[in-house]
C-alpha cells in the first residue's frame, strides 16, 4: 500500500510537469499482482484527481485560456472516449505496437518545436494571422491524442507538448497548463467508462488518487520554476525513457 501510494505521489508530480506518470504506477501495480487491465483501468481511475490538482496548480498560466480551453477540450473528451472504447474492444497488443513510435514521434516535435512553431506562424500570418486557439489541425491531433490517452496514456502529455506547442503561439509553461487540463479531461471521461464496464480494484484506486493529488502539487510548483530549455528537457528525457521502456 505505501509502495503504490508513493507511486501515485511520483506520477502526479511527473504528469503535472511533463506526462507519463502512468510509467511509474501501471508496472508498480503488475509488480504487485495486479492484473495488467485491472491495474491500467485502475490505474487511470485513480489519476484523475491528480490530474486536476496538476491543473489548479497552474491556474494562474490558465487564465484567460477559457475559450482555448473549451474548443480543445471538446477534442479531448472525443478521444478519451473513444480510446477507452478501444480498451474494451481490442487486444492489447494491437495498439502497443504503435505506442513507442508516437512517443518518439512527440520527442522529436518537441526537439524540432521553436523551428516548427516559426514556420507555421510566418505561413499562418501569411495568410492573415495566426489562429489564437491554434488551426483545425492542431483540433484533429489533440483529438488523436485523447484516444491514446484513453486507450492507455502514458506520454500523453508528450504528445500533447509537442502538438500545442507547435499549433499554439504561447508561451511553454501556459500550454503545460493547458496540456494538464486536457490530460485531466481524458482520463475523466475514460475513468466513467471503465466504471460502469471494466473490473476495478478500488484500494489501488484510492491510494493512486491520494498520492496523486499530492504530486499533482509538487509538480506544479517544480514545473512552473523551470525555464523553457529546462521543460523541454525534461520532456525529452521522459519521453525516450517511455520508447526505452515500452520496447524493452
């Protein structure tokens, strides 16, 4: 019980700042017997307050993003939903094949961002101005994006790092802050859904929860301490540590 409540503080800390807690938790609950659905429903239950407490720990990088919000949110619980469906229906091994490249996919956007972002804005005020909650593609990937984060999750926020922070003209640590609202927004609506149809082990849920909420805190207060260079870092850092893991 310790272990995985110290598991939940871990990857609330680590999903507030960059995105794939789940990499710390979902293989401490296997270590401990857990079965693998049982602990990634579980699992995903569990962080969801985690994410909300990583989220009103950036509420001042939040404000006056209402609108931002709103639109993209509506491509996040879209995703979620649909990813948790994919849970349900597929095997596992149909979507894990393809987890590795989209992390490493995302490390590399977020490597290539401040690049990206210069081109895409030159072209964008090209044609009048750049879109102040991002193009529809920017709508498409964050949607993409919550079906991943439905179907499993971890390096989410990777991936949603790197795709706001080339669609959006913002600065790093306000898109984090977004980023955590969406996050929250995936796991929210996957977690009803694995409520009503999916086993759960609620202990682990309660533990993962109140380590979470905690960590969602922590990170919040390291994250927003950290200068752009420094976030992009360790968003890559996590990152190649997800691919290392997932093809280990």
């Amino acid at each position: 019980m310790v272990a995985v409540l110290l598991a939940g503080v871990a990857a609330g800390t680590i999903n507030t700042v960059v995105g794939s807690g789940t990499l710390v938790t979902f293989p401490t609950l296997l270590a401990f017997g857990v079965p693998p659905v049982t602990a990634n429903v579980s699992n995903n239950i569990g962080l969801v307050p985690g994410s909300f407490s990583g989220a009103w720990g950036y509420r001042r990088e939040l404000r006056g993003q209402r609108a931002r919000l709103i639109r993209l949110g509506s491509a996040s619980l879209l995703g979620g939903v649909s990813g948790a469906v994919l849970l349900i229906a597929l095997p596992e091994t149909a979507f894990n094949t393809i987890v590795p490249v989209l992390i490493l996919t995302g490390v590399v956007l977020v490597l290539l961002q401040p690049a990206i972002s210069r081109r895409v804005a030159a072209r964008a005020e090209g044609r009048g101005g750049v879109p102040v909650h991002g193009a529809l593609w920017v709508w498409g990937l964050v949607l993409l994006t919550g079906v991943y984060g439905g179907y499993f999750g971890a390096a989410q926020g990777v991936l949603l790092m790197a795709v706001l922070g080339i669609g959006l003209q913002d600065s790093l640590q306000r898109l984090n802050g977004t980023k955590n609202v969406l996050a929250g927004l995936v796991n929210a609506v996957a977690a009803v859904i694995f409520i009503v149809v999916a086993e759960v082990d609620w202990l682990v849920v309660a533990l993962i929860a109140a380590g979470s909420v905690v960590g969602g805190q922590i990170g919040a207060t390291v994250g927003r301490r950290l200068p752009p260079l420094a976030l992009r870092m360790v968003i890559v850092t996590v990152g190649l540590v997800a691919v290392v893991v997932f093809v280990g």
